[in-house]
C-alpha cells in the first residue's frame, strides 16, 4: 500500500519528510504484524526481544544491565519484563557469584522453545506479507543504515 493511501495525505515538505514518515508506518505495520503472532504465545515484542538477547548468549547468564543495553526499544523497562518472564518460567533469575549485588538472567528451556516456535510464526509471517527481494533488502539495509550514520 502505498503511503498516501495509508495515512489518507499527499502533502508532504519533501521527500526526506516523506521517506521519514514511510519507515516510521512501516516500522508500525511490520511491529503489528509481528505482535498479532506473538499474541498466539503470550508474548509482547519487549518479553520475545528479551528472549532472543538470552538465546544469543546461551548457555551464559546476562546482567539486566547489558540486557537493557541491547534491547531495540531502549526505553523498556527491563527489570518488569523479566518479572514476568521469570512469572512465565521462561527465564530464571539468580545472584551473581562475582558481585552479590548484581543479578544475572538465564534462558530456560521452556523460554527456548517458545522463542523457537514464535520465531518460526513470526518468520513465516514475513516471508507471506514482506514482498522485497534480497537484492532489495541489501539496499535497503544499506539505506536505512545512512538514515542512522549521525545516530
């Protein structure tokens, strides 16, 4: 769809305005793809995001510090998220052997699991309803980059 379509406007300032506000839709449309198959696992995007930065360091534990650092909304208040994690038994939170005061999270592997399956419904979901080539992904990977070079 295109994007005048979408937001009902055809005034835009210039292109880099409407470029702008093109990635910000689609960043939406495609997080609102993603939560409605999440959805089917009791997930939020924050809780799968979480758990993917886990299974990246797996079998290691993670501080909740270095957790928040790679989380994609860097806003998420990670100390809830693992709350409810922990609640669902998709993670296991324990003391630090190195510094007492610090708490490390681990991956279960129920939280491994459902990562696994999520992804999959996610993946899926994708490749039926995000139709680039990868020839068009590198560019636009390429292009997106550029956006965030002053980042």
């Amino acid at each position: 769809m295109k994007l005048e379509q979408a937001i009902q406007s055809t005034k835009f300032k210039n292109e880099v305005q409407k470029a702008s506000l093109n990635v910000l839709y689609t960043a939406w449309w495609l997080k609102n793809l993603a939560s409605k198959e999440l959805k089917e696992f009791g997930l939020t995007h924050e809780q799968y995001n979480v758990l993917r930065i886990l299974k990246g360091k797996y079998p290691d534990q993670m501080c909740v510090r270095d957790i928040a650092c790679r989380m994609i909304e860097q806003n998420s208040n990670v100390p809830r998220i693992i709350d409810r994690l922990v609640i669902k038994k998709l993670v296991k939170r324990a003391t630090s052997l190195e510094d007492k005061r610090e708490t490390v999270i681990t991956i279960t592997q129920a939280g491994i699991s459902i990562l696994e399956s999520s992804t999959i419904a996610i993946d899926t979901k994708y490749v039926n309803c995000v139709s680039i080539t990868e020839t068009d992904a590198i560019l636009l990977n390429s292009l997106l980059e550029k956006v965030r070079e002053k980042e």
